[in-house]
C-alpha cells in the first residue's frame, strides 16, 4: 500500500495542464533532495505547484481516513465519518468566521492560529451534542448520524450567512472552498498541517487495542477495565483536533473518511492497529488520485469528485446495512 | 354515550381545529399586510389593506398622483413577493405534511428527501446549458426541475418497494443524494464567471427576491390544483398514515397510491423551487407545530399547515429583509436556523407518532 503510495505521489506531479514526463518529474526531485534544485519553469510547476498540492493531498487524505476508521470503531457504526457527524461542518464554520468575520473565538490568537482554534472548537459542538445524546437515551446509528446532520444544516447555515458578507469577488474561492479544495498547496502550510496529523495519529495507534475492546461492547470494555465513555471523548477530542487541523486549509471534503476504512477493512480485516495505518493510507491514495482527476478535469474543487465517488458507495452500504441488520 | 353527546364531541373536536385554523389564517393576513410595509415609501399597515382592497374593486388613478404611486407600490413591487411568500409556503407545507404521511416518516420533507435540491439542480442544468426540452424558457426550467425533482422521487419509491427502509434510511438517502446534487452543481458552475457563480450560490440557499406578477401564474397554478387535490385525498392519506398492511386491509392500492402522490408532489415542488431556490423546512416545521396543536387528522392538518406554512414563510421573509436593513439576508437561511433545531428535536425526541425507529 505504501508502495503504491509513494509510486502515486511521483506520478502525479506529471500530470495536468503543463506536460511533463515521470521521468523529468523524477530527476526534479532528486535533485532538489540532493540539494541542487534547477531553478527553471519546469522546477516551478514540479516541485511548488503539483507536488505541494499532492502532499497536501496525501496528509488531508490520510488524516481523513485514520479519523473515519477511528470514529467507525469508537461509535460503533459503519456510517461515521468526520463528515456525516457533523465535525467538518463545525471546523469549517469555525475557520470561516476566522477568515471572513477575522473573528477569534480565544482572544489574542491571529492568523493561522486562530483559524485552527476555532475549527477546533466549534468541531467539538457536534461531537459534544451526539456524545451527550447518546447517554440520555440509546441512539441507534442512523440516528447518530441524523443528529450530525441537523447539526450540519444549523452550522452550514450560519456559515452561508457569514459568506454572504463575504467579498463578492471572493465569493467563487469561498464558493469552492465549502466543496473541499486543495488547489495550490504552500510548502509553509504542510508543518502545520503535518504536525498534528501525526502527533494524533501516533497517540490513536497507542490506544488502538483499547478501540478494539470498544468495538466489541460497553459492557465487555467495562470489564476488562476500559472506560468507554472515557475512551470516546478522548478519542473525539484528538479526531476533532485533527480534522481542525486539516479543514482550515482545505475546506470540507466528504467521505473520504467514510469510504476508506471500509476498503482498509476489506484487506486487513478489523484490527485497528492495522485498520488505523491501512485505512490512513487507502484514504490518502484515493485523495490524491482525486486530486490529479480534479486537476486534469480542469481544477474542480476535489471535494466534487470524493461526493461523486461517495455517494454511491453509501447508498450501497446504507442498503446493504439494511439487509443483514447490522445495527 | 347518546347520540347527543357523541355529535357535541365532535363538534367540540371540530370546532377545536377550526379556531386553530381561523387563527393562522389571521396571522397569515396580518403578517401579509406587515410584508408590505418594508422598503422605501412610507404606508401605514390600514393602508395597504385599504390600496389593495381599491386596486382590487378597480380603482385607477392618474399617473404621478401620490395615490398612483401609493398603487404602484404596493400592488406592482410589493405584492407579488407576499404572494409568492404564501404560494410558496402553503405549496411547500403540504408537501410536508403529505411525504410525511405517505412515508409514515415524521422527517420528511421536500429538502430532507433531496427533492427541493434535485428541482434546483435541475434549474441551475436548464438556464447554465441552455439544455431543456422545450427550448430555453420558463416552462423549459420548470420542466427540467420537475424531471430532476424525479429523481429523488423515484429512489424513495424503489427503496421502499425493494428493500426494508427505516424512516431514518430514507432520510440519510435524500442527503446523500442533495450533496450529490451540490457535486453535479459545481461541475455545472465551476467554469461560470464570478457574478453568475455568486448569483447561483444565492439560488441555493433561496430567497423570495425580484418577483413580478407575469412569474406568479405557473407556482399559483400547480399550488392550487396540487392543494385542493391533496385535500381531496385527506381521508386516504390518514389510512396511509396508519401503515402500509393496514391501508391495503382497508382496499387501498398503497404503492400506486404513493407513486402518484409523489409524482404530484415533484411537480409542486419543481414548480416553486425553479422560481425561488431551495426554501428548506418549510414543509418540516409548519405540519409539526400544526401537529402539536390539533393533532394529526389530516382532514385538518392539510388546510392548517398551509395557512400556517404561508405566514411562516412570510414572518421570516419579512424578518429576513429587516434584520440588517436596507440589505437583506436570504430567507433560506433564516428557515434553516429555524428548520435544524426542529429536525434535531424531532430525532431525539423518545415517542412520536408512528416512531422513526
């Protein structure tokens, strides 16, 4: 999977409007690994344009799967995902109210700090909400995620109200980014984005066989010693700090999280010691492959093409859930 | 019980629901007034019942007079948003109130089904391609709407048909299905220019803006036909209600019955949303605050959400316009403030009619 991965991440540079050969795309990086870059035209699309666009390509697409699988297993549903529940919603609403109000939710914060400290934020609403919900009363799964859904029709509201004040020029770059854009990356975004990713992930493989105790009931995890509830908020509050992480550079994209887990799983079975790394990696190929599709269909938001590609595959697993009862 | 205190009870019942809609009916008048008194030219609320009522008996004044302007004003740039505002509404609350019958599904709804964003969809392909079956007119932007409104339609449909779907189920498809809508849309749009991209992005979220009186005679038309034909059907829309096996023991033909009630229900919604954009909740919050008072009888419930659905889309137009005067934020936003709170209510809620688990 790495493999493909990183044969992926080479190949895509060459696509796109300005051709350039694999091979020329090859030799571009290494050069610049070796610590000559060209400098020339060719250098410019290659190594700031396409490759800082797949890389971010790579870390959204992975952090969305590591997420979806996590949420998967710690609501025990196969229809959750950073954007079903609502969490992207929130991130995105805080981040616009950063970018277009400049409105920091903890005082004192600027720029991409403040972006990221209020998609933090406002993401914990929806996760908050279901969490607090599902102790109440049993939810079902689909129920869980009608809750995400209202939550994301109040959120998406409040941030259409925000756009509208929006620069009407700025309004087709807003327009996208609600879609999910990855567009042009900057080399000077990916640490921020890259860091947390990391760090979160690292933290959930640590706790991936107390996931799995989880996965398998409340009360069995209570007697082996595992707090799920405890579990679940931790584990939301790293999700969420994640998404934050990644949705304000690159807007909400859909069902990446969803989607991946469920390929991951097909592979390497349940575990999720290995589901967390496998489904992170599924997510991130897929991500970037929607990235080169979107470039090469003429830069589309790459959100687009995941609902295109997603949508059917929830309809499938909706129905299918159906069938066998799975709830 | 006698015969007697069995007629006095239902007189009772009745008499009930008609206070109940005699009410909604005199907001909805109130408020219809209200809608008339925002911007510009200052005219008190008695006059605008006054101009409209000598407007309607057939007053004409000479022209530049302050009363021909007065009637100009009201009767030309006004009144057709206040009717659309009503059509809309009314169109849209049946619609609500029928899908939630006729699915036995307290969350259906126009938008929650996906229908409304297939109608728009369908606009945004008509007018951005210049592509409809009847040339690039109005009936050709309806007629797209209409086929593209289908869709969703026919997925309830076969869902229903082939599978075991859970309300619940059914409402998750209609969202999957309106972000796909929003996928296709942005294919649509993403190479239009700035202005047309932000104009369609204001589409999406609907707002009753730039009506005339020639716009209004397709949405009057199929709300008042689809209106009288649902009220008709009220009597079998409640044996729907009580569940697919017991509205068959009752002779009735529950599949056909259902396809033809969405087909009528595609042709409302098409007809509304290719004019307005997507008014969401609309058909949500109106059947349910109905529902809360007079309970579910859909003999009552029907003409209840209409009156009731029309001066709320009208009280939240007209909030919508006053909020940040002279601008005006578009009125689906507002409704989705009011639209979401009510959807979370009614999943969480433990017993409802039917239930949705």
């Amino acid at each position: 999977m790495a493999a493909l991965l990183t044969a992926m991440l080479m190949a895509s540079p060459a696509l796109g409007a300005y051709d350039v050969s694999p091979g020329e795309v090859l030799r571009i990086i290494l050069s610049h690994l070796t610590g000559n870059p060209p400098g020339d035209r060719t250098d410019f699309v290659v190594w700031d344009v396409r490759l800082t666009s797949s890389a971010m390509a790579v870390i959204t697409g992975f952090a969305l799967g590591v997420c979806g699988s996590v949420m998967q297993a710690v609501m025990r549903n196969p229809l959750a995902d950073p954007y079903t529940m609502g969490v992207s919603s929130g991130a995105s609403l805080g981040a616009v109210l950063s970018l277009v109000m400049g409105i920091s939710i903890i005082p004192g914060l600027r720029g991409d700090a403040s972006v990221m400290s209020n998609a933090f934020l406002l993401s914990l609403v929806p996760m908050a909400a279901i969490l607090v919900l599902s102790i109440s009363r049993r939810m079902t799964d689909t129920m869980m995620i009608l809750c995400g859904i209202g939550v994301m029709y109040f959120f998406s509201a409040t941030t259409s109200l925000l756009m509208l004040t929006a620069d009407p020029t700025q309004m087709s770059a807003v327009y996208s980014w609600n879609l999910g854009n990855i567009g042009v990356g900057y080399w000077d975004n990916l640490p921020t984005m890259a860091i947390p990713t990391a760090l979160c992930t690292a933290f959930l493989m640590l706790s991936a066989s107390k996931i799995d105790i989880l996965t398998s009931g409340d009360s069995l995890s209570h007697t082996v010693g595992v707090d799920p509830f405890r579990l679940r908020v931790v584990s939301s509050l790293v999700v969420s700090v994640m998404i934050a992480a990644i949705v304000s550079f690159t807007g909400t994209i859909g069902f990446i999280g969803l989607v991946s887990p469920h390929i991951a799983r097909a592979f390497v079975g349940s575990r999720q010691s290995w589901l967390i790394p496998a489904s992170g990696l599924v997510g991130a190929a897929m991500l970037l492959a929607a990235n080169d599709a979107a470039r090469v269909l003429g830069s589309l938001p790459v959100g687009v093409i995941t609902t295109l590609v997603g949508c059917p595959i929830f309809f499938a697993l909706l129905i299918r859930q159906r069938r066998s009862q799975w709830i | 019980m006698s015969e007697q205190e069995f007629a006095d009870g239902y007189l009772r019942y009745v008499r009930h629901k008609v206070v109940f809609i005699s009410a909604a009916l005199a907001a909805l008048a109130i408020a219809a007034g209200a809608s008339c008194l925002v911007d510009g030219r200052p005219i008190g609320i008695l006059d605008v019942y006054r101009i409209i009522w000598e407007h309607l008996t057939g007053a004409r004044y000479e022209y530049a007079t302050p009363e021909y302007w007065d009637d100009f004003v009201v009767c030309q740039m006004r009144l057709p948003r206040t009717v659309l505002a009503i059509v809309a509404g009314s169109s849209l609350a049946v619609c609500g109130t029928v899908m939630q019958s006729i699915m036995s599904n307290p969350l259906a709804d126009p938008y929650t089904t996906g229908m409304s964003s297939g109608a728009c969809l369908g606009s945004i392909i008509a007018i951005a391609m210049g592509f409809a079956f009847t040339g690039p007119s109005i009936y050709g932007i309806v007629g797209m709407s209409f086929l593209m409104a289908l869709v969703p339609a026919f997925v309830v449909i076969l869902a229903s048909r082939l599978v075991n779907t859970s309300p619940a189920t059914l409402i998750l498809m209609g969202t999957i299905m309106s972000y796909l809508f929003s996928a296709v849309n942005t294919l649509i749009l993403v190479n239009q220019e700035g202005e047309t991209l932000s104009a369609a992005y204001l589409w999406t979220i609907g707002s009753l803006d730039n009506v005339i009186w020639s716009d209004l005679w397709i949405p009057g038309m199929t709300s008042v036909l689809g209106c009288a034909a649902m009220l008709a059907m009220s009597g079998k829309l409640n044996v729907m209600m009580m569940g697919d096996d017991q509205a068959r023991s009752m002779g009735l033909d529950v599949d056909n019955f259902r396809t033809v009630l969405l087909l009528v229900l595609s042709v409302m919604v098409a007809s509304i949303i290719s004019f307005t954009g997507i008014l969401g909740f609309v058909g949500l919050v109106a059947p349910h605050i109905v529902r809360m008072a007079i309970g579910s009888d859909n003999k009552f419930v029907i003409p209840a959400s209409m009156a009731f659905g029309s001066a709320l889309l009208l009280v939240t137009d007209t909030v919508a316009r006053l909020v940040v005067y002279p601008y005006e934020i578009p009125v689906g936003i507002v409704l989705m403030f009011i639209g979401g709170p009510l959807f979370l209510y009614v999943v969480v809620r433990k017993k409802g009619y039917g239930g949705i688990y």
